[in-house]
C-alpha cells in the first residue's frame, strides 16, 4: 500500500505485506524507492520461491546503500541492526524496517 503524504505526490513511509510478491512491488515501486521513505516490510522467505524470486533478490531490490536495516524475527521481540547479509538464512517470516541513512 502507498499513501502519498510527502512532497510531490510521493510517500514518506512505504508499508508491504503482500505475501511473497515482495519483489514484484519493490520492482514496480523503483520510482518510488528512488525518493528514500522510510519502509516497513513484511517478508516470507520460505513463500517467494513460489513466485520466482529469493530473499537475495529482496536484499538487492532494497538498495540498501541508502538505508539503515533493522530485523525483527517472526517470534522474538528485538529488532537487531542489519546490513542485509543474513537475511537468507530466515525461513520463518521477518520484518524489515528501513530508514534513510540521512536521518
């Protein structure tokens, strides 16, 4: 879902959870992304073999050069810092919450 609340017509914060169509969204949302809001993202890494793509390919979809990464694990209660790397290994679902490296 995108809600246009920041400056020309683009959003400020970008919520997915589309159940392992992530990275078609994140492919249609490039423009979007381009702008840096801020996102929180709901993935499911054992669903997006389903529908042709992998956790890798959410990671470099990201362009986490601009971001900080924060993780939440299905099941635990801390959000850990990120760069991305590991998120491969999580079978279970996870959110992720990026911020611009600016702020």
């Amino acid at each position: 879902m995108l809600e246009a609340s920041g400056c020309n017509g683009f959003p400020d914060l970008v919520k997915i959870d589309v159940d392992g169509f992530e990275c078609s969204v994140l492919r249609g949302a490039s423009q979007v992304m381009r702008r840096h809001p801020k996102v929180a993202i709901e993935v499911h890494p054992c669903w997006l073999p389903r529908y042709g793509s992998s956790a890798s390919e959410v990671v470099a979809l990201l362009s986490l050069d601009s971001y900080r990464l924060w993780v939440l694990s299905h099941g635990f209660q801390q959000v850990k810092l990120s760069s991305g790397e590991g998120l491969v290994r999580y079978s279970r679902k996870i959110y992720l919450f990026l911020l611009p490296a600016q702020l």
